[in-house]
C-alpha cells in the first residue's frame, strides 16, 4: 500500500541515533538549522506548538487578540490560548489556502498583539500583501508558521523571515522530521537571548526514558510505512487501534501533551541534523511528484470532479491538496487499489466545540467550512513509479 505520508528516514537516522547522546547535539542541530533557513539563531523545542506558547510569552504578549487562520492545524489555536492571549480567526482565500490578509486587516484592533501567518501545504503567503499589512498596522507583529513550508519563497523572498520569528513543527507528519520537536529561527538577538532563558525556567530536561521512548519510535516509523506491511497499520488506524498515535486532537478540549513541558532529546536533534542535511534532496523530490500530478490530472480534472491545487512557484508542497466534492468515494476507491489518500485538515478550526466561545455572533468562515469537507491529499513521499500508479488509479475511474 502507498501510503498519504511517510517520514524520509534511512540507514543514517538509525546509526546517528544509536550513539550516546549529550547536549552539544541539540546546539549542533540549532545551528545548522539556522544556516539552512538563513537565520542567524534557532531554538529547539519539544514541539512545534510549545515553539509558539514561548514565543508568544518572550514577546510579551499576554490577554491580546492573536489572529491566525480559521483553517490550520488545531494546535496553533491551542498554542494561543495556552499563552494566555485569545485567538481570532480569520476565513481563507479560495486560491491558494492560505488566510486572506484583506479579511485579517478588517479584525485588526488596538489589542490585536500578533499574526500568525501560516503558508498552508507549503503556498507561501503572499509577501506583497503582507508588506502593505505590515505598514498599515506597525504594532501588529508578525509570526511565520513554517510548519508546512521550510524555505518556501515568494518570488525569491524566504517567508520564514518575514516576521519577528518563524515557527517549525518537527514531527514525522512533517517535511523533515526529527521524531518530535518544534523549531524558532529568528534574526533577533534579544529575542533569541529570551527564549533562551524561556526554555531554562519553563522546560524540564530531557531524561533517559524519553530518548528511549523516541528511538523506539523512530525504530517502529521503518516496518510501519514499510510498503507491504502498511495495509496492516491501515487497518489498525481505521479501526481506532493506533489512536493514542495518531489521534493529535479532541475536539472538546483544549491540551498540550503530557511532555510538551519536557526539551527535546539529543538523540530527536541528531535525527534532525541527518534530516536537515537531506532537506534540499527531499523538497526537490516532492516538487517533481507535484508537478507530475498537475501535468497528469489537469487535463481530466473536471471530468474527475477534482480541482487541483494552485501551481506556484517557490512552494515546498507538504501536502498536494485536491478539493473534490466526492472525498469520500474517491479515499475508498483509491484505497481498495493499494493508495492512500489522506485527509489534511478535515475541521475548520472556529467550528470546533471547544473554540464556539471565542467567536463573535457574526464570524463566519465559509471557505475554511468548504475545505475542510473537501480536502483530500496525494501521496507525495512516494516513489515516481508509486506516483505514476496513485495517477492511473485515479483516471481510471473515467473508464
Ligand atoms: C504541525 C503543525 C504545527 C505544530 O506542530 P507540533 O509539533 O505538532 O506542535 C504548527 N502549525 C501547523 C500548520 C502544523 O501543521
């Protein structure tokens, strides 16, 4: 079975993984990912969301309006709250996924502390925009959410530094990996001290147990994406048996993980040394599964009831984000022919029961609603000749 996701690990990430560890790993790794993103400071963390609750604490921001997009990963929105600031949403626009900066700009007020501007699938947010935003509301700082885009540029700019800071998750749904882990890269040497000191008074150190339990899991990511046995982990995921994996959010509650208190392994940062050096090989790869997809289905996409996502350039593709009104038959379609086709995001934030008090009686958030129903992914961590199937698997349903 192919499956929607699949970390890129190989022999390296194991053998880097099984010496003994010490914190010099996790410097190590802070500089080369600043070097990669072109920044001069990174800080590790034990996840992407505990990246931003510092963040948001270093920079001050305590009872503001934080704005991020109603259609993003639940645990940003999380993040704020946990921060003590409030969250306002804002909808999408319908090109390219990401929020609309015109509809951001109308919830601007004089408590409005920060946004968070997410390059979704890795489309990065229009920089032009964002410039104009930028000087009509100087005292709204801008926070990068490079989950889903290391290094996506906007016409030869790097979103990640446009903005006081830029958030990275790390885990294996991601772009590169280190098991876990979150990232900030940031050009502000006041900034980078803060957070420094935020992670000594707030994070415990990491122990043995922990970077025991991380290389079991890296151990356990080789058979469980392993082609022949995915169909097994597929069965167990459908049927519930993986969801204290998997299952990343309750829709009734607003929590962190037990250990998002605890710092990252040392072991977790040589993983993600190993990645970071393989990081140019694994967007380029995914760029030319991209662009197989889009020359390949364009010319059928209507007959397949399918729109295909936008062809831009200087996106790093984390997910390649189809809309369909016909999501379900077409998962159940493809899956009974050995592909997966994963659901990204399949809940618009704002709608959730647990974020239904912090709207205003008049928010609504349509495009984000529409997405979330109809949002399904291609695999792009596969082999040509497995892109070449998931494609034929996908026009033979025009026969
Ligand atoms: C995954 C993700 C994060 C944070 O990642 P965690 O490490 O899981 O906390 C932040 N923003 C977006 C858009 C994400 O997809």
């Amino acid at each position: 079975m192919i499956p929607r996701l699949k970390p890129r690990f190989g022999l390296a990430e194991i053998l880097t993984a099984a010496h003994v560890g010490h914190d010099g790993d996790i410097k190590r790794f802070e500089n080369e990912f600043a070097h990669l993103a072109e920044q001069n400071r990174a800080v590790t963390f034990p996840y992407g969301r505990t990246a931003l609750v510092a963040l948001l604490d270093t920079m001050g921001l305590k009872g503001k309006d934080v704005i991020l997009p109603a259609y993003t990963c639940v645990v940003v929105a999380h993040a704020v709250i946990i921060s003590g600031n409030k969250p306002v949403f804002v909808d999408s626009q319908e090109h390219d996924f990401n929020m609309d900066i015109e509809a951001a700009s109308a919830k601007v007020n004089e408590n409005t502390g920060a946004i968070i501007m997410t390059s979704l699938f890795g489309y990065p947010v229009d920089l032009d925009a964002l410039d104009a935003f930028r000087e009509r509301f100087p005292h709204v700082k801008i926070i990068q959410d490079c989950a889903h885009s290391f290094l996506a540029d906007w016409r030869g700019r790097g979103v990640q530094k446009e903005g006081v800071a830029a958030i990275y998750g790390l885990n294996i749904s991601k772009l590169m990996s280190s098991i876990f882990g979150g990232m900030v890269t940031t050009d502000d040497e006041e900034l980078y001290d803060a957070l420094l000191k935020w992670r000594v008074r707030h994070l415990q150190p990491s122990s043995w147990s922990k970077s025991l339990s991380r290389m079991l899991y890296l151990l356990a990511t080789y058979p469980a994406f392993y082609g022949p046995l995915y169909g097994f982990v597929n069965y167990l995921e459908r049927n519930g048996f993986l969801d204290r994996f998997v299952r990343y959010y309750d829709e009734s509650l607003i929590e962190m993980p037990a250990d998002y208190l605890v710092c990252m392994t040392p072991l977790e940062a040589r993983v993600g040394i190993v990645q970071t050096r393989r990081y140019g090989d694994i967007i380029r790869h995914r760029r030319d599964i991209a662009a197989y997809y889009n020359a390949t289905l364009a010319p059928y996409a209507g007959k397949l009831g399918i729109l295909l996502p936008p062809n831009v350039e200087g996106a790093t593709y984390s997910h390649f984000a189809v809309q369909t009104a016909r999501k379900a038959e077409l998962m159940e379609k493809a899956l009974n022919h050995g592909v997966q086709l994963g659901e990204v995001i399949e809940y618009c934030v704002p709608a959730m029961s647990s974020y239904a008090g912090s709207l205003q009686p008049d928010e609504s958030f349509p495009v984000a609603e529409r997405f979330s129903h109809t949002v399904i992914n291609l695999p792009l961590s596969c082999s040509f000749a497995e892109s070449r199937h998931v494609a034929s698997v996908l026009l033979s349903e025009l026969n």
